[in-house]
C-alpha cells in the first residue's frame, strides 16, 4: 500500500505563518504537522512508501525536509515528493487533480492499494486501525466520526450508511444532512478502484476538495465507512494553530 498525502495547497487562512512556508511542516511543541502523522505510519507493516505532492512554491522545502529526515532514521519508510507546478492559490490544481498526478506521475504509475490523507491534522490514534478495517472489509473504506452540531455538518462531507457500515449516500456541505456522520479527509482506495478513479474527471467528479472523490465514487464502486476511535485537531486557521500549540505543550 502506497500513502499519499495531498500537500499542494496554499493555507491561506494562516498568512503570514504560511506565505513562504508549507502548513504541513509548520511545528507544533517541538514537532511538524507532518512529522507527527508519519512516524504513526511508518510503524505499519502493509504501507511502504510515502509520496506527498506539493506545489511548485514549496516543492523544495518538502525535499529538504524528506532529506532531513530519513537522514535522521534510515529505517522509516521512503519519501517522494511530486511537484504539481503550481505558484499560486488562484492557479492551483486542486486535491483531485493532485492525487491523479501522484497516481499517474510516480515511476511506475502506482498500480497497488492506496491511503489518502489531508496533510493539516493531528490525531490522538494510529491509522492502523484504519488500514485492519480496510483489509477486514475487502472494499474502499472511508473515515467518519458522528458530528452533533448541524452547522458543522454543513461545512462537511455527510455519509448515511447501513447496519454494516456500508456508505449509501454521500452530501457535500449539505443544507439537510442525512446523519450526522461526518467525514474527514482521510481514504484508502482498493487497487481495483484505481481504473475508477483514473477516469473520475471525465464523469464529472468535482477537483478542488479530497472528497470530491469519495462522493464520486460512493455511487460507483463499494464503500464502508470506519468509525474514528478518537479525535483529530485540524489546523485550519491561526487561531487553532495557537490553541494546538497550547494543547500539545501540556500534553
């Protein structure tokens, strides 16, 4: 299994913080964003590689920092990082178009299961878990965590699912949601959905979000949806990067 973290954008909510300087390697007590999800994944036995795309504006910044650390342990897995040529916010590819890039651009195309994960967030459990639902369901899974608050609902992807768990329906940001599970940028596609997910852009699959490709799919191929068994901190603005630098330096 490959993992691919979608990288590229521009965070711009956290100028200045990440004008010149990529969100995922901004530090939080004493360790990256980005750091931090990938020593959870290193420890998994069925994922071997890591490849994260960036834009062009802070491709070499991730190089340095994937020099870096595996010069730090020989033993984590590989890193490749993917430039999508992008300079600029307005002229950005979009999450979609990103993982396409990394599916399609890697040496060879990747032809194996993947994880694809939103760089921007800490979590207070490991991804195994995760990767055990995924081959315990033989299917394309997704993440979800139940939401009570409908305005949060509303600025989310939404699933309604059967007793097994199985995705019936998926909503982008929808006015009426039809449960309360909410969905985080976190997938693991099965190799077998990759001639699905090549294809995607030319049945109309939405670009710019990650899970404009889980809506897409959810209609075309089979989903279950795994629980989260904890809680993720999401780094979304400069107000909750001030208070993840507080949580975590008294943890």
């Amino acid at each position: 299994m490959k993992n691919i973290i979608i990288a590229a954008g521009y965070a711009t909510r956290l100028y200045p913080l990440t004008e010149n300087f990529p969100k995922p390697l901004l530090t939080i007590a004493g360790r990256s964003i980005l750091d931090r999800m990938l020593d959870d994944i290193d420890t998994i036995d069925d994922i071997d590689s890591h490849i994260i795309v960036s834009n062009h504006k802070f491709a070499h910044i991730f190089t340095n920092w994937a020099n870096e650390r595996m010069a730090e342990n020989k033993q984590r897995k590989p890193i490749t990082i993917i430039d999508d040529g992008t300079s600029t916010n307005e002229t950005r590819l979009g999450a979609v178009r990103d993982l396409l890039l990394a599916i399609n651009g890697s040496t060879p195309p990747i032809d194996d299961d993947i994880m694809v994960l939103a760089a921007d967030n800490i979590l207070n459990f490991s991804f195994q878990g995760f990767v055990d639902y995924f081959k315990e369901k033989g299917t394309s899974v997704i993440m979800c965590h139940h939401e009570p608050e409908l305005y949060r609902l509303q600025r989310t992807g939404v699933i309604a699912v059967d007793g097994d768990m199985k995705v019936l329906e998926m909503q982008e940001k929808p006015e009426k949601p039809v449960s309360n599970w909410a969905v985080p940028p976190f997938y693991i596609y099965k190799k077998s959905d990759l001639p699905l997910i090549r294809d995607c852009m030319s049945h109309g699959c939405g670009f710019d979000a990650p899970g404009n490709l889980a809506h897409y799919l959810v209609d075309v191929t089979t989903i279950h949806a795994w629980p989260m068994p904890g809680s993720r901190y999401d780094i979304g603005s400069l107000d909750s990067y001030k208070e993840a630098q507080v949580l975590f330096a008294k943890q």
